[in-house]
C-alpha cells in the first residue's frame, strides 16, 4: 500500500482563500456576489434566502449597481449579469432564483395581454394573428417532420374488463418505429356513437394511473364518453422504453404532441365515436397538452385545461416550454393560444394557490374578448376555487363533468365517482409490469431516437440518463419491496450524483486560483484545484441524501449504497491494512474502519475515481499514523509486505 501525502483540503481551502484576498480589483470595484448580497440584506433590512449556487461569482463595479432608495433595483442590478432573479415572498424577504424563461410574473402577463390585444382590435386582424400564429407554432414546435416519419401499425389492444357501466382496455401505438405510447381506453358500455375526450396526463404523482385520473375517466365513460389516458414521454410504460429523464427535454415536448394526433387519428377509426363530440381535457401538464393540442388539430370541439392556463407561465417542465412555441409571431403565450379555439366550447378552471389565481381578472376577461368578436362570450367559461390549490380535485373534477355533460348531451345521471372500479397500476399496463411484453424491435434507449433529433443537443439528457440507470441499479441490489422506498431511493441518488456532477461541471479547476499545496510544498496540481472547487459545494446536498437514506434504510443497507458510490473501497483497503498488519487489534481494525468509513462518506459528494481515491489517501495517511502511535513501525511493515507480494509474484512466474 504506497504512501501518499494526501491533500489536506482545510489547509488547500485556507491557501485559496488568501489568494482570492490578495486579487487587485484595479478600476472594476470587484467583489463576491455572496459578500454583496449580504451587505443588501443589512442595508435595507430584508431577509434573502438562495435558491442559487453564488460561489466564486464576483460581480464587476459590484457597489456602483446598488441604488439606495430600492432594494428590488439593487438586486436586480446585481443579479442579472448572472441571469438570476428575485421572487418577492413578503414584506421583507426575498428568494433568490435561477432566471426561468418559461415562468414570469402575473404583471408581466397584464402587459402581455394588453400588448397582444392592440394587434387586433377587430376580428379580422384577429384571424390574421391566428393563421400567423397557428403556422409557426407548428414550426418552432418541429411537428411535421417528425408526423411524416410516424408507422402506422394495427393499435396492440388487451383484452376488455367489463366494470359497473363501463369498460377499460389498455392499448399500445407505435408512433415512430420502435416507440409506442401507451394508455387506456375507457368506454361506456352502451351501443351507439359516443363523445370522445382525449386526456393527456399531468405531472401529478403516480401519472395516469392514480386514483383521481381513473375516477374522472371512469365516470365520463359512464355518463356516455369515450375517455383516453395515456402516457406522459418518459412516464409509466413510456419510461421503460426511453428513462425518466427523458421528459425533462425538449423532445418530450415534440413526441407528446405527436402522442396526442397519433392517438385521435385512431380513436376517430372507430365505429363508436362521434366524430362531431370530440374534446380534450388535462390538470396541470396535460392542460398544456391540451391547449397545443388544441392549436394543432381543429378536430377538437370542446377544451377544457384544469389548473394551467396563465399568460405568465409556460408550463414549468420543458415537455411544455422545451420547444419556442411562444416566441411564434412575435411572442405569444398560453392564453392567447387556447384563445385560438374561439368559438368553440372552452372552460377554464383555476384555483388561488397557483399560477392560475390570475385567471379570473386577467385571462378570463381576455378570452371572453377574444370570443365576443364571434358573438360566443357565452361558449368560454372560468369556473374558480380561491381557497384550493393545485390539483385535480372532487370540486375541479364536477366542473369538467358539467361542462361536457352540456356540450356533448352526457347522462348526469351516471355522475357518480363511486361506482368507478379503481384498478392497480399492473392493470393498467399493456407491456406487462416490467416492459417484458414490448416487441422485439421496441427501443429501449432514448439515444436509439437520435436519429430524429440533433444528439448534440441532448447531450446533458444523455448523461442524466446514464446517471438514472446507476441510481436504479444501485436501488435495485437493495432488493426493497416497497414501491414508494424504491422510487424515493431512485430520485433521491439521482438528484445527488446530478447534483455532484453538475459542480464539478460547472466549477472547473481553473476557478481556483494557482497556489502551493502547504502539505508538499510544491505547485497545486489540476486535481488539487479540482478538489478545492469540489468541496465548496453546499453540505445541504449531502446531507440531503444521507438524511433521505436513512429515512427508509437501516445503517448496512446505506452502507451499502455508499459502497457502490466508492466502488467497495472501504472493504478492499481494509483487507489491505490486514494484509500487511497480520496482527491487527480488534482496537486497532475499528478505529481503522472507522476511519475508512470516515473518507467513504466524504468522498460520495466527489466526481471521478481520482478524486475519491484522493480523499481515501488523507484517511490512509491518517490511518498509517494512528499505527505509527499506535507502536507500530509502518514503513518496516510495508516494505516487508511489498517484498513478501514479490517474491509470490517472482514463485508463480518460474512455476510457469
């Protein structure tokens, strides 16, 4: 075992910081943009939380952007050349936040509309807007070339489960060649033509298999339409195919609107849909689908999105906003898009604990504008709950109920949510638990789909990927039983070997500063820097993981976790202090371990094998002293370990 200095980071860190101190600010008035967020918050007397990562930001002519009569100009001034903002959360506290481009301010939407509504003050420069807005947005969106390459395969459809007025039958389409998109059919069980609404899935807990988006299909089918949940990209079946990781790109934005045509185009095949009664509904997410769907295909007669629709908010995942569709025309947002389906049926639910708390005095009078240039005021509706929250609630789900129980003639007297047969999610599959059902030609990887997207810009999704199927892997040697443990355990090691990841990525070497390692004397090496800029990484990432290990795992099985962060390292340089030490004291092996599990756990938050074996080297060193204390002659017990190896390596080579 050779011996090795170590890097003694308190001592690297207190070098740099000296360095940082000793920097000449001639004629930039430089300081960090930590020390200067703190002098705001003493200066006007205001709280200021982080949601941002402010180490080694220095902010140029630093005193000369604060105004001392306005704490929001100061920290606008501050914060922008670092393309971050302020969200105002009381009188005095403010949060400081990653720029969003897709999340603005209901002030913002105030003027947007206002802006949007001096382009057409008739209805004739309104229908200019819309066919403007209507070929561009399929543009920025990137729809068509990916609709022009779609198979058009027979649907794969389970068999029918028959339940009180209704039915369900899982189905499976292949979109492109090898990707399926999969969801259930729920039909009412009497003969004739029915309405049809398509239901795009919310990012809500559980996806389209939890309970309040089965009692909402369940009890549309039995009032007399046929209902379609499926799949968001990247959930459910959709994720054993491409990953979890998947939906959060631009890509998902693209293949859920395809979803959502591939899906009409088949539903509108069959005999028993009217095709006169078509609508669309979602909560959240899907009410973002349902408004670009809405936009796409004019098949649709009635909308009706759930706990989305804002001028000032794009939708918060990039399966949303991932894709510059509101930069058609101009600059556009939701608002004005769902205003496209004027005259037709439109109902707006919202509620005063979200992004749609503005839709009553903003959105809704905006809309109802847009459809009195058709003389339609009446056919759009906001039905609000200024006490509730985000959610696909009892109270938001009767207000869907009603509103297409009178525009497509539904039987009111089958509204009655308890009759739904509430099914478990394996019910619902239609690719078996594990995607053991899939074809053979399925895809099983997003990168197996590069062909239809520029790969490199997906090359962060590629690695979060990769990351997601170690996590899941190292989850999946726990053999837990509990399905919330597993998923708690997946995104828990996920978020934090991302977390690790993008530090490193974002805080390279050259951030710090050259200097002398005061424990060699000589220059700081690439690795060195790369391990003080490293360990500046806030602690409340890792204590976030190893608090959320411990939640559900005993202590072994979060040592286990940590053994596969470290590759085994506290067991196989364990069995070498035994190697070498034959007599090691039980004393001696426990403070030994001890110290092994000491470097085990500070080395998961580090991004390479050069790193890791750096930190077990400062441990090492301190292991061979406590020996040396301990009485023991270390350097005489290696030499005479490293000879021993020799001389078997010497006997093994002539026995050949």
């Amino acid at each position: 075992m050779k011996k090795n200095a170590g890097i003694g980071l308190l001592l690297l860190v207190a070098t740099i910081t000296v360095c940082h101190a000793q920097q000449v600010y001639e004629n930039r008035f430089e300081r960090p943009l930590s020390d200067v967020l703190k002098d705001i918050s003493v200066r006007f007397d205001v709280s200021v939380s982080y949601d941002i990562d402010t180490a080694g930001l220095v902010l140029p002519y630093a005193d000369f952007r604060i105004r001392p009569y306005s704490v929001e100009e100061s920290l606008t001034n501050v914060l922008a050349p670092f393309d971050y903002k302020f969200i105002k959360q009381g009188d005095r506290h403010y949060k400081l936040k990653s720029y969003e481009y897709a999340r603005r301010t209901p002030e913002d939407g105030e003027k947007m509309l206002a802006y949007l509504s001096s382009l057409y003050p008739d209805k004739e420069r309104w229908e200019q807007r819309k066919k403007c807005l209507q070929r561009e947005v399929r543009d920025n969106l990137g729809i068509d070339p990916l609709l022009a390459k779609r198979v058009h395969s027979k649907p794969i459809l389970s068999k029918t489960r028959k339940f009180d007025g209704y039915s369900v039958q899982n189905f499976a389409l292949e979109t492109l060649p090898g990707l399926y998109v999969a969801g259930s059919i729920y039909a009412p069980l009497s003969k004739g033509k029915h309405a049809l609404i398509i239901s795009p899935n919310g990012h809500f807990a559980d996806g389209r298999y939890r309970e309040d988006q089965q009692l909402r299909m369940g009890t549309l089918a039995r009032m007399g339409a046929i209902t379609v949940s499926y799949d968001l990209f990247g959930w459910g079946e959709s994720a054993q195919q491409v990953g979890n990781a998947s939906h959060r790109s631009s890509a998902a934005h693209i293949i859920q609107a395809m979803n959502g045509i591939t899906i009409l185009d088949y539903m509108l095949t069959r005999e028993d849909v009217d095709r006169e009664r078509v609508g669309a509904t979602g909560g959240s997410g899907g009410g973002s689908q349902a408004i670009l769907l809405s936009v796409l295909d004019e098949r649709y007669k009635a909308v009706a999105p759930v706990v989305m629709l804002a001028s000032h908010f794009d939708g918060g995942c990039p399966c949303e906003s991932g894709m510059p569709v509101t930069l058609s025309c101009g600059g556009t947002n939701n608002a004005e898009l769902i205003a496209m389906f004027a005259p037709r049926p439109l109902l707006v639910v919202s509620d005063g604990k979200d992004w749609t708390a503005s839709v009553p005095a903003l959105e809704y009078p905006y809309l109802q504008n847009i459809y009195a240039f058709y003389d339609a005021a009446e056919n759009v509706q906001n039905v609000h709950f200024p006490e509730e929250g985000h959610d696909f609630g009892i109270n938001k789900r009767k207000a869907v109920y009603d509103f297409f129980a009178a525009v497509f003639s539904l039987d009111r007297s089958m509204l009655n949510e308890s009759n739904v047969r509430i099914e478990p999610e394996d019910e619902l599959k239609i690719f078996g638990k594990e995607g053991e059902l899939y074809p053979e030609h399925a895809i099983r990887s997003f990168e197996q789909l590069s062909e239809y997207f520029n790969k490199g810009l997906y090359a962060d999704l590629l690695s979060d990927l990769s990351i997601e199927k170690k996590a899941a892997g190292w989850v999946a040697s726990l053999g837990l039983q509990r399905k919330e443990d597993v998923s708690h355990l997946n995104t828990l090691i996920y978020n934090h070997l991302r977390a690790v990841r993008d530090w490193h990525n974002n805080h390279p070497f050259t951030t710090v500063p050259e200097g002398i390692n005061p424990t060699t004397g000589q220059p700081l090496s690439k690795l060195d820097r790369e391990m003080i800029a490293d360990s500046a990484m806030p602690g409340e990432v890792h204590e976030k993981l190893m608090s959320g290990l411990r939640r559900v795992l005993s202590e072994q099985q979060v040592e286990a976790v940590l053994d596969k962060y470290t590759v085994g390292k506290v067991d196989f340089t364990m069995r070498g202090y035994k190697a070498i030490v034959s007599d090691l004291t039980p004393e001696e092996e426990a403070t030994i371990l001890s110290y092994l599990k000491q470097a085990r756990e500070q080395a998961i938050d580090y991004k390479n094998m050069n790193q890791i074996s750096a930190i077990f080297e400062i441990y090492k060193t301190k292991c061979e002293q406590y020996l040396i204390g301990n009485g023991r002659n270390w350097r005489q017990l290696y030499k005479d370990f490293v000879k021993k190896v020799n001389e078997e390596k010497k006997k093994k080579k002539n026995k050949k």
